[in-house]
C-alpha cells in the first residue's frame, strides 16, 4: 500500500455543544475567539500540540488532499490557519491543484476572516448550515441564526464565482423532530436557490448521552416515522437529480466536478494520515485513533518524541491489514458500490472460496435483491437510489452478519 497522499487535521472546538452531537468537542463559550480573548489560550496550546503530533510523522509522498474538521475550525483566525498548512506543506509538501477543505460555521467567521482564510490556500469550504429555519437552528442548540447563515452563504458564493474557491459544500441535517415534507422541500429548494455545487444531507441520529437522547427518553422528541422518513429521501433525491446533483455517496450530491476528493480517500479505503485531539488515521492500511481528552493526547504525544518516532504508525507486514468490515461499509454507501472479488482476492480467496461465500451472501440479501434494492454488475454490488439507500442500514447489517458468519473459515 502506498504512502498517505491525504491528511485530516482535527479542531476540536465549539462555541456550545449542539444538543445532537456526540463528537469529542470543547465547548469554549460563545464569544471564543482563535487568536486572542475567551479560549484562545487553549485553541493555542492545542496548535503547538498538533504541530508537535505533525512533526512526529515520517515525511512521505506530497498531499493531494488535506481537510480541517471539527469542532469548529473556522474558530481558529485565518493566520492560525495559514500558520498550520505551512507546518503541514513543509513537512510533507502539498501537490500541484491539492483539495484544501476548511470546514466553517455560520457566526463563526466574517467576510475578511473568509478571505484570510483563502488567501492561507484554504480552496474549498464545508459550512454546517443544518437548516434555514430559525425555530429547528433554536431546537438543534446551534449558535447561528438563518440570517447569519444567509450572510455567509452569500459571502461563500461571491468568493466562488470569481474562482477564489474552486468548490464548497452546504450541509443539511433530515428526519428532524417534527419535520414534514412540505417544511423540508422548503429546505431543499432555499439550498439549491443557493447554488452551492455540493450538498451533504445528514439523517439526525440520536446518540446516547445527548440533550435529544435525553428527551427522546422523555417522549419530548416526535421524530419521522419509517414512512415519512423514506418519503423525505425520495423527495431529496428526486428533487436534487431534478437540480442536476448526482448521489454519488448515500448523504453526499455533487454537481459535475464537484466531488470531494478528500471524502473519496476515506471511503475507497484508501490510506491518510489524521492528525489531532480524537483524529482517525490509517497510514498503510493500519487504523489508529488518537486519544480523545487533551491530557491523554498530550501525554500520547509526549510519549512517541521520547521514542523519537511515530511508533504507534509504523508500516510493518502486520500493520498492512485490511480492516474488511469498514471497506464493505464505506464501499455499498457509494453510488458506484462495491467490487466482492477484487476486495476478497486481494485476502487470497480462491475462486471456489468467492462463489461460495458470494453465494450465500446473495441468500442473506435475497429479498433486497429480488425487490430491485440492491443491483449486482458482475462481481460489483450497489445500492439503487433511493430506495437500497434508504434501507441501507438493514442491508449493511445483513452484509456484517454475512461477513462475520464466515470470516472464521476464510480466514486460515
Ligand atoms: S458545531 Fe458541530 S462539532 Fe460542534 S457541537 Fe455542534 S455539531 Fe458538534
């Protein structure tokens, strides 16, 4: 497997704590500020540290994609970003057109820190809109207003009309306590009125520990049945195709040319490097995921400079194994599916071995298959749209159990 080509660096701050999220955050108060003021001594010692956890990586191959993600990156002011891809491209370099994502928050940043922001090579933005409406952003704790998001919607589109940005992307969250499809193709059509070339429609997943889990708990929350919840995303997809997006990953449309290339990476299996308080990385096949709480990302950190290296990462014949589950996983979520006998020959299945095994994974997705949700091409495998994708979890449950029933005897 080849060096990582592509790098994730993870901020992990917010303003509040939206009363859906589950990510390893720190909330520092709404008038946080990257550079000086409320937090900013903690968004600056938590810099040095990820330039300290960059440092420690063996220089490879140039980046051709590198995201910062959150938290709240656009937090941090645009000379702390800058000041970070310089760290980045000096270690490792950065290729000719690399995908540079800043991921940004409505109320979070204005029009001249957007332009620092692009000026620092930033060439491509992810805003968390979530929804126009000013009772669901109220609901969903988020700090913004729909005329702040509004704002920098617009901010983000003249900036990419004159090609200071070559693609952006606006999020969108569905199935949400007592969402209709009349509020919610309200929705759609006010994002698409936009023009923003990418859009990722996330479905609300109530995670244990949250404010919602809380009142779901209390049967506060009335969320979409199964019915809604399927009609929601057969409008989504009709009305996006309509638009000219393509489906090109179950949450993820994109215009012509506007696909993420960093997203791509993650879910073709391929490896990067993940940098930062909680990050996922996967250098050569090898997945680790850096400590969660700062005390122990530190005291991480601290430990692999006294080894003099990134020991928890270096490539060895068994750190290159393929973690088969996440690849089955990611590869059915794209439009174009998943190819079963290149992934199984690449574990050294014969040929015997793929048509057995095949054969009664097929029996465990017989009625998906014989209703039209999943589409066999050969060897390749794919969700149709929207229907496969919309029971997609029941699909890739079946799939695990499939896998996890044989993995025993393929695997000697
Ligand atoms: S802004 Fe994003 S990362 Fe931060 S708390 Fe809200 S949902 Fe979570």
């Amino acid at each position: 497997m080849n060096c990582p080509q592509s790098a994730y660096l993870h901020i992990p701050f917010c303003y509040r704590r939206c009363f859906y999220c589950d990510f390893p955050v720190v909330p520092l108060g709404d008038s946080a500020r990257g550079d000086y003021g409320p937090g900013s001594n903690s968004i600056k010692s938590y810099l040095d540290l990820l330039y300290r956890d960059i440092s420690l990586s063996p220089k490879g191959m140039p980046l051709a994609t590198i995201y910062i993600g959150g938290g709240t990156p656009s937090l941090l002011s645009s000379s702390q970003v800058a000041n970070l891809l310089d760290h980045l491209r000096s270690h490792f370099g950065f290729q000719f057109g690399a995908e540079i994502t800043l991921e940004i928050d409505p109320a979070s940043f204005d029009k001249v820190s957007l332009e620092g922001f692009l000026d620092a090579g930033i060439n491509r933005l992810s805003l968390g809109a979530q929804s126009f409406d000013d009772n669901v952003l109220k609901q969903l704790g988020r700090t913004h207003s729909s005329t702040e998001l509004l704002e920098a919607c617009d901010w983000i589109q003249d900036n990419f009309k004159i090609g200071k940005l070559s693609s952006w992307s606006l999020d969108l969250i569905k199935d949400l306590p007592g969402q209709n499809l009349i509020a919610w193709e309200r929705q759609l059509l006010k994002a698409i009125s936009i023009a923003p070339p990418h859009l990722s429609i996330y479905d609300l997943s109530i995670e244990t520990g949250t404010v919602f889990a809380w009142k779901l708990n209390r049967g506060e929350l009335s969320l979409p049945n199964d019915e809604l919840s399927f009609d929601i995303s057969k409008i989504t997809s009709q009305i996006l195709r309509g638009a000219g997006f393509s489906r090109y990953e179950i949450s993820n449309y994109a215009l012509p040319g506007h696909v993420s290339r960093h997203n791509r990476v993650y879910w073709s299996g391929a490896n990067w490097w993940g940098f930062g308080q909680g990050a996922t990385a996967c250098p050569w096949g090898h997945r680790f995921t850096r400590p969660r709480t700062r005390k122990f990302y530190k005291e991480w950190i601290e430990k692999e400079e006294m080894a003099g290296k990134l020991v928890s990462f270096e490539p060895t014949p068994k750190s290159q194994i393929i973690n088969v589950e996440d690849l089955l996983i990611v590869g059915l979520r794209r439009r174009e599916g998943v190819n079963l006998k290149m992934l199984f020959k690449g574990l050294g299945w014969t040929n015997h071995q793929l048509e057995e095994n095949i054969n009664a994974l097929k029996m465990c997705w017989e009625y998906p298959l014989k209703k039209g949700w999943i589409k066999q091409n050969g060897w390749r495998f794919s969700l149709t749209d929207p229907e496969g994708m919309e029971i997609s979890n029941q699909i890739l449950v079946q799939m695990l159990e499939w896998w996890e029933s044989i993995n025993g005897c393929s695997s000697d």
